[in-house]
C-alpha cells in the first residue's frame, strides 16, 4: 500500500497543476501510517490523539453539531450529506436510547478507504466517537466491521481494548477519573464483524443485521435518526466521515475550511488503483484532480495510456480520459455527470475492455442483490445475460436498447442504492463506449481478444485487467 504524506494539511492543491507534492497533499488521518506501530494507543497520543475529544466534552453537545455543521464535514461514505445537519437529526428530551452506528462494512469493487483507515489508526475513529456520542447525547455506539477481514477486527479489538483501559471508554467513574471532567456519562463501543452481505452496507439493512434479522433495506419513513437500531433514534456514519471529527476539533473549522472549495471543504483519502505506477491511498484537499494524482503517483503503467476511470467506485458512472482535470470535489464531479462517493479512483488503460469490465461489475451486483425489490432482483439478473451474450459475440444490435432500457427501469425504482449502483455503469460505458459495443455484436466477439483483436498490433500483448468483485 502506498500512502504519501506531508508535514501540515494547510494549503490548498493548485488548480493550475503547476504545485509540487508538498502542497497537493494534506496528511491529517494518515500522518503517521508509515511510523512503527501507528495503530497503538501509544502512538496516537503522541500525535495529540483524544485532544479533539478533550475539547468536545468542554463543550455543550449542541456546541459540538453546530462546530461540525460550520466546518462543512460531509459524510465520506458515498452521498456526501453534511455529518453534523445529520447528527442535528436525532430528537432531543425524547426519553429513547441515542445510539451512533459506524458503517465499516466497505465491499464495493474499487474502494479500499475505511479498511485500511481502522488497519493503520483505529484510534481515530475511537476518538470520533466519542465526540460524537457526546454530540447526539449516546452511551452506546457501535462499529459494523465488514467480517472478511480478520486481521483489521483483531487490530480494531485491541484498539478499543486500549480505549478502554485508558479511561476514555467506560463507566462514568472511569472516563471522569481519566479525562478530569465531572459528571461524564458512561459510553460504551460495541464492535460487530458482519458476515460479508455487500447489501450491509446500505445503513438500514446494516441496522436490520445488527439486530439479528437479514440483511435487507427497510421501507422510510420512519428514517434511523427517528427509529433507527432497536426502534431509537440513531446516526449511521461512515469510518472515514467520524475519523475526520477529531482534527476538526482540535485543530477548528477554520483550519478545516482552508482546504478544499467552499461547498466541499476539508481533506480526504483518495483510493487510486488499477493500471497506474504506484497505486494506494492519496490523503488530499477535495477539488483536486486525477491528472494531479497521477502526477504524485508516476502516471499510467509504463507504455500505457488512461482510457477510462470510476470517480467513487464501481457504483458511479466511469469517466474517460477527458474528465482528467474534473475537480474530485462534490460539485465538480457531480457537474461531469459522475459522482464522487467514496474516492475510489480506479483506472483503467487502453488494454482494457469495456464490456468485460462492465460485465463483471455487473455480476457482482446480481450477485449482492438482497432480493427485496423486483427491479433490482430481476434486472441485475437480465443485465448479466445480455452482457455476457455481448461479450461472447452472440449479441444483437436490438440488445444495446435493451441495456440502456433495463437499467432505466432499476435505476430510482429500487429501495436503496444497489440498484442505481447497477445500472450506473451501464448508462455511462453505452454513453462513452458505444462502439465498442457495437464492435463486440458486429465482430462476434471482444475486439481486445488477442487472437483476434487489432487493437493488440501497436501495443504489448498482455492480459488486460480482470475486474474483481
């Protein structure tokens, strides 16, 4: 994994492309991944770890949401709603249980953010839970980590463990003995290892595996921040998005609004993988560009050139190689056609071939369908026929129209987001790649097949990407 830092997260990336690393990238969460034992207790404090929480309970817990709301903290994991307007949700003097849930179950093809983010500092998301609890008035929060990734659960165990013994986590005696503050309520973590359900991490379905059911989207109204967990009202946020409250409060929302653009302030992880020289995670201000990132990471494999890329994941509509200098802020990807969801930023060379790609990220949603809703259950099952036929060269030209027709009919019909999920991919390639589409009906078969393929005589005769679900 490559991860690439600087000194101080103060400056803002040059739109000009003419800056040098040291001024594109803004380390705050992975400052210190590369030091000796980055996910200790022991090593966090001594980069002002549980400062932030220090302030926070200093604080009135309605002075805490409205620090959050001023800085402009956007949720990380893919909608980008305002954390603190969504922690202003939760009804007050209710007489319910408050609970804070951290969706960790991060399975989507191409992003690779929040896992390596509670691999190499859990501590922070520890600490900005604790803020947040404090903020929502909650005594209980809990962590669904995605199960497959056992290495990560052990590290994110001891790292509460830790939590725990420190006095930060506990009985009320014992965070008030710890922190020097009275009449501290008790706050407990719960970390829960999912049985690796993509579907789990839509946030109700995550709430209906955490109380014992299957995994499926709940019908809203009611919303989570009115009946969330056990019927009481709760905030569902992403690992990154609660990482992210510590720094804010130690370091002010001035601090934080110095980077990045008005509407999408503050810094992020950028996931960049597929064909480029150095993949792994790029810590930046929102509004930089992927020509910029490609800069810092040695562009493109030797020999190759971009063809096309997701902005946020296998879930959003790809891009091409024109969108190179798109801001990857909220807005600017929005106004490409594109969202920007979790920064996974997967790139892809002229080796590639559209419709394998796209087939099989397709198959990974059919696959993960939960079942619930006929659009999604049934479409994903006929997108995957139709693409498959395609690619195999038993495709007509009539089934183009039935793509784009098929994944109108998921698209906004589904009860959450796997459908548009599905059908994303569909609607930008046939927008983008048309002809190659075409290309794979009228030549009977993929035009990047070796054995037949012209597009292999001017370049190396490799294996393009097989896209993993």
């Amino acid at each position: 994994m490559t991860v690439v830092t600087r000194n101080d997260g103060s400056s803002r990336p040059d739109a000009g492309g003419g800056t040098g690393p040291e001024k594109l990238l803004a380390p705050v969460l992975s400052a210190f991944w590369d030091e000796p034992d980055p996910w200790t207790l022991r090593t966090y404090l001594r980069h002002d770890g549980y400062e932030g929480l220090r302030k926070a309970l200093a604080m009135p817990p309605d002075d805490v949401i409205a620090l959050v709301k001023d800085a402009g903290l956007r949720g990380r994991g893919g909608a980008g709603f305002p954390t603190g307007m969504k922690w202003q949700f939760i009804p007050q003097g209710d007489g319910k249980p408050h609970y804070l849930v951290v969706n960790a179950d991060e399975s989507e093809p191409g992003t690779c953010k929040d896992i390596p983010l509670l691999f190499a500092n859990p501590h922070a998301l520890i600490e900005g839970m604790a803020i947040a609890c404090h903020a929502i008035r909650s005594t209980h929060a809990f962590i669904y980590l995605r199960g497959e990734v056992v290495p990560v659960l052990r590290r994110l165990h001891e790292a509460v463990r830790e939590a725990y013994r420190a006095g930060y986590l506990g009985t009320a005696a014992e965070r008030a003995r710890a922190l020097g503050i009275d009449d501290l309520p008790p706050l407990e973590i719960t970390v829960h290892a999912g049985a690796g359900a993509y579907i789990c991490g839509e946030e109700t379905a995550l709430l209906d595996s955490l109380e014992g059911r299957r995994g499926q989207p709940r019908l809203r109204p009611p919303f989570p921040a009115v009946a969330g967990l056990y019927a009481c009202p709760t905030v569902v946020n992403n690992v990154e998005s609660i990482a992210s409250v510590p720094a804010i409060l130690h370091r002010g929302k001035e601090w934080f609004r110095s980077m990045g653009s008005e509407k999408s302030p503050g810094f992020t992880l950028y996931s960049l993988s597929g064909h480029v020289a150095a993949p792994g995670q790029y810590e930046a201000p929102l509004g930089i560009t992927l020509r910029q990132l490609l800069d810092l990471s040695g562009g493109m494999r030797p020999g190759h050139r971009l063809k096309f890329w997701t902005p946020g994941g296998s879930s959003t509509p790809i891009l091409t190689d024109e969108h190179l200098d798109v801001p990857l802020d909220y807005e600017g990807v929005g106004a490409a056609g594109s969202m920007l969801g979790t920064k996974a930023l997967q790139c892809f060379d002229e080796t590639t071939c559209v419709v394998r790609a796209v087939t099989r990220w397709t198959e990974f949603y059919a696959h993960e369908s939960c079942g619930k809703c006929t659009p999604c259950r049934e479409g994903t099952y006929w997108l995957v026929q139709l693409l498959r036929d395609i690619e195999d060269g038993k495709g007509r030209t009539e089934d183009l129209d039935k793509l784009a027709d098929i994944a109108d009919n998921i698209n906004g019909k589904s009860f959450c987001a796997l459908g548009d999920g599905a059908a994303s991919p569909i609607f930008s390639s046939l927008k983008y790649f048309r002809a190659e589409y075409e290309e794979h009906i009228t030549g009977r078969g993929c035009p990047f097949d070796p054995a037949r393929s012209t597009a292999w005589a001017d370049g190396p005769k490799t294996a393009h990407l097989e896209v993993n679900a």
